[in-house]
C-alpha cells in the first residue's frame, strides 16, 4: 500500500518531489526490488543532490546490484555532503 500511496503523489500530485522518490525507492529496496529502488533513488538524487538518506540507500541497492563502481561514487558524494564527516 505504501508504494501505490507513493507512486500516486508522484503520479497526481508533484512529480518533483524528492522525498517521496526517495521513500518509494526505500520501499522497493526492501522488497528486494533493486532496480526499482534504483531508478526511484536516482530521481530523488537528481531532484535533491545533498540528500544523504537517498545517496546512501542508492549506494546500498548498487551493491546489491554488484555495481561498485556506482556504489562507491555515491558513498563518495555521501561522505562529502554529510556534515558528519
């Protein structure tokens, strides 16, 4: 239900929005939908570039995915936008 509430507000309601790109991509990375969680992931990235939940979770499905060389840019990006570090 949570994907459909996502997918809906990116459908009907604001196609920009970062934040629910990020949490549908969440949602199909715990479904074990990777490239879908990808491709979710990617579009919030694009629409918020400093956002480190979604760098980090792309990060995470390009592992999944055995892509490390896409991984480790975007652990990379993480890193250098978390004020953390």
């Amino acid at each position: 239900k949570a994907i459909q509430a996502f997918e809906r507000q990116l459908r009907y309601v604001d196609q920009d929005h970062a934040e629910a790109w990020r949490m549908l991509g969440k949602c199909h990375a715990e479904n074990d939908e990777d490239r879908k969680a990808i491709a979710c992931l990617e579009r919030a990235v694009d629409r918020d570039p400093y956002s480190t939940e979604a760098l980090l979770a792309l990060a995470v499905s390009y592992v999944n995915e055995l892509d490390y060389g896409r991984a480790l840019h975007k652990l990379q990006a993480w890193i250098g936008h978390n004020p953390e570090f």
